[in-house]
C-alpha cells in the first residue's frame, strides 16, 4: 500500500457492503485517500484502507445534500469523487446530481437517466425498444388485476425498486405457487411498498448457473473496461438474493445484450445487467440493472480490470485503453458459499468433487484479503447481528410499529 498523499483528491463512497469494501481497497492500494460514509452496513470501515469512517443520518434523512456539501467545505474534499455504493444512496445521488456536483466528481448520472436502471418497469420497457429480451412481467395497480389476471404458475413478485427497506425488498423477490398464495402474498407486499409498486413475473427455471452479469464502466454511452460473469452458486440455492461463487467467462452474447440497452442512454459510470437463461426459448433475458458497485466488483481486477481503479481516474480526467477481463477467475463470499453449497449436494444438484473443483482457480474473496484481514474476522457477526435486526425489525412492522433508528446529526469521523 502506498501511503495517501494529503494533497491527493480522493473518494467519498457512500453506504453498500462487499462491494464497497472491494472499492475501498482498490483505491486504497492505489495510495488514494478513501472516506467511507454510512448509516448502515459498517463491513467496509474496517478496511486498513479507509482512510477515514463516518456514520450519518442515512441518504433518506432530511437534509442529507447540505451534509455531503458541508462536509466537503468543512474538510476540504471540493474535486473528490463521490460513489454510491448502495441503491438508496444511488437514488439520493441522482435526484440531486447538480446540486452534489458543485463539489465532487460524481459518477452516478443524472436521475434522467439512472431511473431507466433503477426503476424495473422503465428497465423492461426500454429493453423492450431497443430489442433485449426480458421477462413476461405485469404491473398491477390493484388487488382486482391480481385475482383476474391470466398467466401461468409459479410466478414472482417483485418490487418496481428498493426505496423502502422492508422485508419485500429484502427479499427481492417472493414466489407464489397458486392464485391463492398469489393475493395473500400480494396484500403483504402492497402493505409493505403500495399497491403501485409491485411487478408480476414469470418464474424463469433454473438456479445460479443460470443466471449472467455484464460488468462495466461506462463513459458517454461507450464501455471502457467491462467483463462477462456467471453466478455459479447463491444464497438462498433455490431463489438467491446475492452471489457466493461467481466465475469470469466469455459470452459475447451477454456482452451485446448490454451494450445494446446502455449505448442509447448515453450511460456513465459503474454498473451491472444481470440476465437469466430461459432453456424454454433459449433467450437470455434481463433481470435487473444495477448503476453502483456490485457485490463482487472485486473481481474485476484479478481478471484484468480494476474497476473502481479506473472509474476514479475517468472521473478525474485521465485517458483509460478499452480493455477487457479474461475468464476462468472466481469470486466467492465463503461463509455462504459453504452453506449453498452443502444444500446443493444434499439435494443432488452438485457433486462434492464439483464443489473443490469450482474451487482450483485464482479466486478473491468477498471479505478476506492477505493484506486486509480483519474485515473478514468481523463480517460473520456483522451478518448475524444485521440479520437479527432486520427480522426485529420486519416483526415490528408487522406489528404497525416503527423501528427507525435514530443517527446524530452530525458526521462522527473515525482515524484510520
């Protein structure tokens, strides 16, 4: 590691977990100085590369735009890059571009153009246009479209974005079975986000191995340095809401699919397109779209392309080659890798030879890193104590109460 040069301009990445915490070593490693910011999942401040950690209100907080001017003018960040790392945060950056701008180098565009990407049912639409395959979806605006509506089971709801934190958006998804299963789960959902907020689709087969990510960073509507992904394995096996093996791969067919839906929004800056394979039409089919780090952005570098790297110096100005990752490189967050994979073999869809082999290649890991150990020492109760909170907090919510937490007002800055 080089030592941060206190003249250097560095990076202020807001909120995220993993993914942030790759985007805090990279630059680190770069000699580059890193401030992390967050109201919630803490995994990244423990890096020995964040220069400095804050907490703060969060990015749904009133006044949370005056606190990222304010704490620019106060310590001095005018021309630092800013990065949202979590949806929230992206949603916050976006909506208030110019504004942030006055003062940092933001890589997240525009609201205009973000919520083609934030917003499933604009994400579907505009795949649609421009001739990317995506699932048979509805969006019902009632609990009368729900009962009558014809299509075939099972089927999945999901939310149109995750702007609230609840147990549906948590979730990501949920799958009924039956007309019956189907308004039950309806109900919870529209109680949860409201009734306009919810998308109706298909169940397309198949777990991880069917499932691909177009990895990038874009500037103007061109890629930069991208690469092709599979999701071998998943945490929850049958319907995951997060990767635990995830290898490098070509797939020129992915990579098109991507480029077609980016190029005409004229994108900038990071992002993932997540596909699903559908064996019925033999058609990879959008899933979502993700303008922030991604969870295994850490990848990238040990396929040739450091991401966060070189999305810091676009957004500084400097000049970037087009380049591309090489296959056949893993990323694996163990804790869970270990627990999808048991799964998987006790119900016979891999084998324990499989497992170890998937295993015999360069990988990176979701947390542990040689010369960064101690985010991995603390990410197991981290996960534990977040996952206690959260069913705290669903049970509460089910129950009409608030569970908001309080945060103080003013950011509390932590040396590294």
């Amino acid at each position: 590691m080089r030592a941060p040069h206190p003249s250097l301009a560095g990076a202020v990445i807001l909120g995220g977990a993993h993914g942030s915490l790759a985007v805090v070593r990279s630059l680190g490693r770069q000699g580059i100085p890193v401030w992390f910011v967050t109201n919630d999942h803490p995994i990244a401040k423990y890096s020995r590369y964040a220069t400095r950690a804050l907490t703060w209100n969060g990015p749904d907080a009133e006044g949370a735009v005056d606190w990222l001017i304010d704490l620019a003018r106060q310590h001095g960040l005018d021309g630092w890059v800013l990065i949202a790392g979590g949806d929230a945060e992206v949603r916050l950056v976006a909506h208030h571009h110019a504004a942030l701008q006055s003062m940092y180098r933001v890589i997240t565009p525009p609201w205009e153009t973000t919520r083609w990407a934030s917003d499933k049912q604009l994400a579907y639409r505009h795949a649609t246009s421009v001739g990317v395959a995506s699932p048979w979806s509805r969006f019902p605006t009632d609990r009368s479209e729900i009962a009558s509506v014809d299509c075939r089971f099972p089927v999945i709801l999901k939310p149109r974005s995750n702007e609230k934190r609840n147990a549906f958006t948590a979730a990501k998804a949920w799958r009924a079975e039956d007309r019956n299963a189907l308004i039950l789960r309806y109900d919870e959902a529209a109680a949860l986000v409201g009734a306009d907020a919810i998308i109706l689709q298909e169940l397309i087969a198949g777990g991880g191995e069917a499932q691909f990510s177009y990895a990038g960073v874009w500037q103007d509507g061109a890629p930069i340095a991208s690469l092709v992904a599979r999701r071998r394995r998943q945490f929850p096996v049958d319907f995951g809401f997060t990767s635990t093996f995830v290898e490098t791969i070509d797939k020129p067919e992915i990579e098109e699919a991507a480029e077609r839906f980016l190029a005409p929004l004229r994108f900038t800056g990071l992002v993932e397109v997540e596909f699903k394979y559908d064996c019925r039409d033999g058609r990879y089919k959008l899933l979502d779209v993700n303008p922030r780090p991604w969870t295994w952005i850490g990848l990238g570098a040990a396929a040739g392309v450091d991401f966060p790297d070189i999305q810091w110096r676009l957004a500084r100005g400097e000049s970037v080659q087009r380049c591309r990752g090489r296959a056949g490189i893993g990323w694996t967050y163990v804790s869970r890798d270990i627990v999808s994979a048991v799964r998987q073999i006790a119900n016979g869809t891999l084998s324990a030879g499989d497992y170890v082999r998937s295993l015999c290649r360069p990988l990176v890991f979701a947390a542990f890193a040689w010369d960064d150990p101690v985010p991995a020492v603390v990410d197991v109760p981290v996960v534990i104590g977040r996952i206690l909170n959260r069913r705290l907090a669903e049970k509460r919510e089910q129950q009409g109460k608030s569970s908001l937490p309080g945060a103080p007002d003013q950011p509390s800055i932590v040396r590294r």
